[in-house]
C-alpha cells in the first residue's frame, strides 16, 4: 500500500487515471454546495471532444484514495476508471511521477490536478476536500446502504463513493462506474429526468420553482435500482414553498396505490424531495414513495426444466442487438454484465457444430 502514498495510475479499459492521495488541505468542514449528479457525465464536464470531431477523445477527472486504502476502495476505483474509459475513444494519459506530498500542495501539479472535475472514493478520502462524508448526508445510512452524492469542491465538479459498510459502498460503487446517471438501464429515467419531472409537475400546479436538481442517490446492497433519490427544489419564495408542501402532501395522500401517479419511476424505491425557499431557513423533506404496479395473475412458467439462467428467448434479437445480453450473450445472475456465450457455430455441410458456453 506504502506505493499509493506517492500516487499510483490506476490503468483499465484503456484508461490511465492518476489515482492522488491528497494531503490536508486545511479550512473548515461544512456543507458543500449543491450539484446535480447527472452534471458529471454530460458532454463538456468530464467527458470532453478537444478536437470537436463529435467524439470524445479526452477524460477531464481525478480520482482520490485515502492514504491507506483498503481493498474494496481499490477495487471501486478501478472500476470507475473503468467506466470513465469506456465513454471515449481515445485519450491523453497524464504521467504524474511525484507525489502531491513530495511536491507540495501548492505546486504547479497540484493546482493543475486540482483543477478538474474529482471522483472521491472512500469518506477518508474527503480529507482536505473541504467536506466531510456527514455533510453529504452518510450519516444517515443504515447497514448495507451506499451513498453517492454530487457537490461542488474548489469550484469544480465532485462525487464521493460513501457507504454504511463494505456491502454499501460495493453497491455506490457499482451505481457510479455500472448505472448513472441513469437509475439503472437504458431505459429507466435519469437523475436529471426525475429532478426535470418534478419541477415541471410543480409547475402545473401554480408553483413558481427557480430550479430543481437531483444530488445524490442512497443504494441498497442486492437491490435492483435506487432506493432512494434526492431531489433539492428551490422555490422563488415562501408563498410558492407553501403552495408546494400543500401540492406534495397531497399527491402523497391521495395517490398511494394509483399506479399512474405522478413522479412515481421505476427502480426508485422513493423520491425524497427537499423543498427550499429564500429566508425559510431548513428545507422541508416530503417522502413520495413509489407505486406498487399492480401484481399480474399467476402464470405456470414457460421454461422447460433444466434451462440455464438468463437462456430464455431472445425476443429483441436482430444485428443492431448480437453484442449485447439481447443477442449473442447472455446475463445469467441478472446484474446486467453478460457472463456467458449463447451461440452455437454450425459449419457448412458436414462439419462439427460447436456451442459456445
């Protein structure tokens, strides 16, 4: 671990990120400014076309460890890095042989690296960060629930990879480097999407809101989606942040178990909505659980005994599908990561037909 503590490059999916172990910045702990999670992953931010050849080609981001990493942090990390190198086709790998201890906080490396958007992996690696992971809201979290949460350091883009335990922060892991920003596959909303929802049903309800932005998503460990997102509404003043409560309260009340109800999404366990006004002092929180769909009758299953996991039929099977779970692989534990082969090669004539597991 002593070779983390001069700064390592973490290397994956054609990716080389440098990996800083930051030291005590100084200042005082508080509550970071507000930012949208969904920020992070837009064109511009930390994924960039330098060439504006409408490819990214460059990834703008850090990711920082604490001085003694454990092995699930090291692991998250390469799984970002991962993630982030997979979004481009190319990129310029920054070479960074000393360490921000040995060079100094204040030297030209550590003002550059200092300058873009950070991924912060671990609570100890806030250190310095001018945050703790308590302001960003883990210490609420329960056994087996992970946080990752968007803020703002030293003027930049940041998100912290949090968790109650290692159960937790495995799954904020997987939720950052696997999902966002969206809830969970391609088709579920993103976190902007469930922020722009409620900001626009607000709206029709005679609320005058001046913006609404989705920080941070709280998951659970084995659980399919997010178990919670939290959405910060910003009211233009206190008529329209009592107008708001009354609007939301109401929808909770009365929508319940109307399937159709508004801001009620898939794979989101419950939208936390925090209402704000100028003056009003604490937020007000109101929970909108999700509706249960409706439980479809029974149905004897259709499987023959003895069929692999995930080897059911390809029903969206076509070329624009063959290299994904759709077509020629396949997800036998249902985490979205094909895991097995399902083609069979069959030679012309009379040759040897060969399957694939």
């Amino acid at each position: 671990m002593s070779v983390l503590r001069r700064g390592v490059h973490v290397m994956f999916a054609g990716v080389m990120l440098v990996v800083l172990c930051l030291p005590p910045a100084g200042g005082s702990q508080s509550t970071p400014p507000a930012a949208a999670l969904a920020t992070f992953f837009k064109p511009g931010v930390v994924f960039q076309d330098r060439n504006s050849d409408g490819a990214i080609d460059y990834v703008n981001a850090r990711i920082v460890l604490a001085e003694e990493p454990t092995a699930g942090e090291l692991a998250a990390a390469a799984d970002v890095a991962a993630r982030l190198g997979f979004e481009t086709s190319a990129i310029d790998l920054p070479l960074v042989a000393r360490s921000l201890q040995a060079s100094g906080s204040g030297s030209a490396e550590a003002v550059a690296l200092r300058d873009a958007p950070t991924i912060f992996v671990g609570a100890k690696s806030l250190v310095g960060s001018g945050t703790t992971a308590g302001s960003l809201g883990a210490a609420s979290l329960k056994a087996g629930e992970g946080l990752v949460a968007a803020f703002t350091a030293s003027g930049q883009p940041a998100v912290a990879v949090l968790g109650a335990d290692e159960a937790g922060f495995s799954a904020a892991a997987l939720m950052l480097a696997g999902h966002l920003p969206y809830v969970w596959d391609q088709k579920s909303p993103t976190t902007d999407k469930i922020a722009d929802d409620l900001k626009q049903w607000l709206t029709g309800k005679g609320v005058t809101v001046s913006s609404a932005l989705a920080p941070a998503v709280v998951v659970k460990s084995g659980a399919d989606g997010v178990d919670r997102i939290f959405v910060d509404v910003q009211m233009a003043n206190g008529g329209d942040l009592l107008k708001a409560q009354v609007a939301l309260s109401q929808l909770k009340a009365t929508g319940g178990k109307d399937p159709k109800r508004a801001l009620s999404f898939a794979n989101v366990r419950s939208v936390v909505v925090r209402v704000r006004a100028p003056g009003a002092g604490a937020a007000t929180i109101i929970d909108l659980p999700q509706v249960a769909a409706p439980q479809a009758a029974a149905t004897p299953p259709t499987s023959p005994p003895g069929r692999r996991p995930g080897g059911g039929t390809k029903e969206n099977f076509d070329l624009s599908t063959f290299y994904s779970n759709d077509g020629a692989f396949a997800d036998s534990d249902n985490n979205l990561i094909p895991d097995r082969v399902d083609v069979m090669l069959s030679a012309d004539g009379d040759g040897t037909t060969v399957s694939l597991p």
